[in-house]
C-alpha cells in the first residue's frame, strides 16, 4: 500500500504516420488524424458485436478505455487454457450507483454465450489490458480505473467458469506492465512476470514500486522514492532502454516548462537509476519518450540549439529536437534528431548523419520560411515555407511539395534531392495487440 494519494493522469501516447522524404534524407511526420480511416469488421467481429449490444442492458452504453494507446471496445482472448476464447466488454448504467460493469461471453458452436457478468469499481474506465501477470500461462483482465482524480489497479483471472479478482485498489498515477510492443514485461530476468507503479505524493514525492505475483498474491519486490519534486509523471513506457537490456522509462514535468526522463532498471531485484542525476535527460519542453528508429530500444528527447542561435533570445529561437539512447553505463548514445514548429504540427525527421553538421540558417523567419544548411558550406539541404491558400494555388505542383495544413496556410518543403528520395506512406504505431475488435 501507498502512502500517498491517487493522482490524475495525462494520457500522453499517440500514434505518428510517416508522409514520405520531402527534403534529401528527410522524412516528416503530419497530423495522423487525416490519414485515419474507419477500421472494417469482419463477420466474425459483427456478429460478436450484435450480440454484446443484445446482452447488454437496455440504458446502458458500451464504454472504451481513456488510454489512448488501445482503446479497443472488445478483446477476445482464451483466459482459461481450454482452447475456446472469450470475450471482454465493459458498459456503463450512469443512473445506477455502480457505473460501470464487463461482461464476459465465451464463443459456442459458431456464436457468443454470455457466461458472466461483474461490477467494476470507480466511475471511469482508464485502461484496459489482457496479460499474464500472475504467471500461470494464461492471460489476467488488467483494469486501471479512476474515480475523480484517484485512480487503483486491478486485475481478474478466468478459472473454473468464474472469475476470481486478484488485485485490487493498488493506487497509482502510472503504471508500466507491458512494453512497447504490448507483451508483459519481465524487468527482473526470471523468466516471469512484473510490473510497476508509480505514485506521487501531495508533496510531489515519486514513489516507484516493483510488483511480481508470488504464493497466491502480488508482493512488493523493491521501491524507491525520488529526491526531488515532480508536478506529474506524463508519460511511462516499459522495454528495452538499452541493448539487450529492460526497464522503465518516466517522462516526468518538473513544472510548467522544464521535463527530464527517468531510466530506470532491476537488478538483483532492486531498483537501479540508470543516470545518478537528471541533468542527463533535462529540457525545456514536454518530449515524449519512444521508440523513434524502430529498433526496439525506447529513445529519450532533448532540445538542442542549432549553431549560430546561441546568443538569441531563448523564445526567439528555433530547435532541434534530438533523441538519445542510455548507452548501458554512464552517458548517452545519440540516434537521430528532428525539426518541429512552435506549434508542432508537423515533425522533419533529418537525416542523422547530418548531426553536427547542419544548421538552421538565422534569416529563417518562424512562421514563413525556414532555411536547412550545411555549416562549413552554407549549401542548402532543405527549406521549409508557409504559404497562404492563394499563394499554394500558384504554387503548388512546382517543386514544393505540401507538409501540413491549417485553415491559414499551407506549409510545404523542398529540397535539391527530392525526386531521388520518393519516400513511402509508413504506420509507425509503436502497438502489436491481436485478437481485438477495432469497431
């Protein structure tokens, strides 16, 4: 148990879309929300789907999880072992006094049967997971759920034809139980299962907690409590944080503007700082953590100032956005880096040999054009420009080629290599969850 009070939480994934190369060695990620198309139900995933609306109360309304990474409706899984699979679904009765209930309904000669029903404590669903965390080789109902600000962990497992809670009100503001590619983490090397939770106090004290289930129950592995204040924990991720190594990842705000990351690792079941400061992983702006190379190891953001911006005003001035790896010891690998605009509609992924090398030119104006040069040269690599609708109709099939838009501009770019590089239209959704309904 927590000293500390359940705090809220900001739900900080998203999914990014990759657009094609734009510039020589350059890649940018847009609004994902214009490429998003309905997802189609199978056969199989209507008929699953009539029959929940039919068994479901008639003033009820099937309800999704608020984590943004998965927010399917239903999950079909076999939690028992016995080879036929089950389905999961939670729907809300506002007018009753417990608000939210699952239904759980197992698959029959070609159709569903509803098999149980169950109460769900608090008022709002916040996450909702299939993993084996109690490690008997089948998958547990991992439940994060809220009421107001507080929020508790819990979890069911399926034996027997019912259904046996196996933790329950464990407070939390984050909790890492499954790494980036949705399979439940082993921090340890045990070969089973573990998880943590994060807390912070109302003094803004971070508590952090390891979890693995032993002899019946969840028992308490190890915890360590930081030494500085966070205003809250935005962001938490589990998985590879260096080669060939697990741990946990903490986006953290110390404030309205400054960030850092916490990396953090098991060994001999005891909670280790992969940095012994934050200085490492600080920043003046709110990065997120991920896997941004696709190679399975969770990268950490910083800001950089391009050369030549150094004595201009810290608000006046534009960035790069570069992501590092732990190096597995004492300091940090470098990976790739990125430009965004103050707004950050859009992110210019550059090519990562150009680290070091490349700057952003000062006559470059926010806002409307944005020149991209080699430092010893001065050769232009790329631009970026900000056209309004009458000037892109002028330009627009010439060699600049569109980014993003607003109902203001449209911002484009265009460099000397273009027509080498075509690009491609790539999903980069760091998820990989099967067996679920995307209704």
């Amino acid at each position: 148990m927590f000293n500390s009070r359940w705090g809220r939480f900001v739900a900080a994934g998203t999914m990014a879309i990759m657009l094609g190369s734009v510039l020589s060695g350059c890649t940018v990620i847009s609004d994902p929300k214009l490429l998003m198309k309905q997802p189609m139900m199978s056969l199989d995933k209507e008929k699953l789907y009539t029959i929940v609306q039919k068994e479901q109360p008639s003033e009820s309304k099937l309800i999704r999880p608020k984590d943004l990474n998965n927010t399917s409706m239903i999950r079909v899984a076999d939690l028992n072992g016995d080879g036929t699979r089950e389905a999961i679904v939670f729907y809300e009765t506002p007018n009753e006094n417990v608000r939210i209930h699952g239904m759980l309904l197992e698959e029959q000669g070609g159709t569903w049967v509803k098999k149980l029903t169950f109460d769900v404590p608090g008022n709002s669903l916040q996450s909702f997971k299939l993993l084996d965390i109690t490690n008997d080789g089948n998958p547990d109902i991992v439940l994060g759920v809220s009421v107001e600000a507080q929020k508790a962990l819990m979890a069911y497992s399926y034996k027997g034809g019912a259904l046996e809670q196996v933790m329950g009100g464990v407070p939390y503001n984050q909790f890492i139980i499954d790494d980036i590619q949705g399979n439940a983490l082993d921090l340890n090397g045990d070969n089973e299962s573990d998880f943590v939770v994060v807390t912070l106090n109302t003094s803004g004290f971070a508590t952090i907690a390891l979890y693995q289930f032993n002899e019946g129950s969840f028992k308490e592995v190890d915890r360590m409590q930081t030494d500085y204040t966070v205003k809250e924990i935005y962001s938490a991720l589990g998985g590879q944080i260096a080669e060939n190594k697990m741990g946990i990842v903490l986006d953290a705000e110390l404030d309205d503007r400054s960030t850092f990351s916490q990396i953090i690792y098991v060994k001999d079941d005891k909670l280790i700082n992969a940095f012994k400061s934050p200085d490492q992983t600080y920043r003046d702006d709110k990065i997120l953590s991920s896997d941004v190379n696709n190679d399975d190891i969770i990268e950490f953001g910083l800001k950089e100032t391009p050369k030549g911006w150094e004595h201009y005003v810290f608000d006046e001035r534009m960035w790069f956005y570069t992501f590092y790896q732990w190096d597995g010891k004492d300091g940090k690998k470098f990976v790739s880096f990125q430009y965004r605009d103050d707004a950050n509609s859009f992110h210019l992924n550059l090519k990562s040999d150009w680290y070091g090398k490349i700057t952003i030119d000062t006559k470059s104006e926010k806002n409307k054009y944005i020149r991209f040069k080699m430092i010893d040269t001065d050769e232009t690599v790329g631009e970026i420009k900000y056209f309004t609708l009458s000037q892109w109709e002028q330009e627009k099939g010439k060699s600049w080629k569109e980014i993003t838009r607003n109902n203001e501009h449209i911002i484009a770019s265009r460099g000397s290599q273009l027509d080498a590089n075509p690009g491609l239209l790539e999903n980069l959704s760091q998820t990989n969850r099967k067996e679920e309904l995307n209704e």
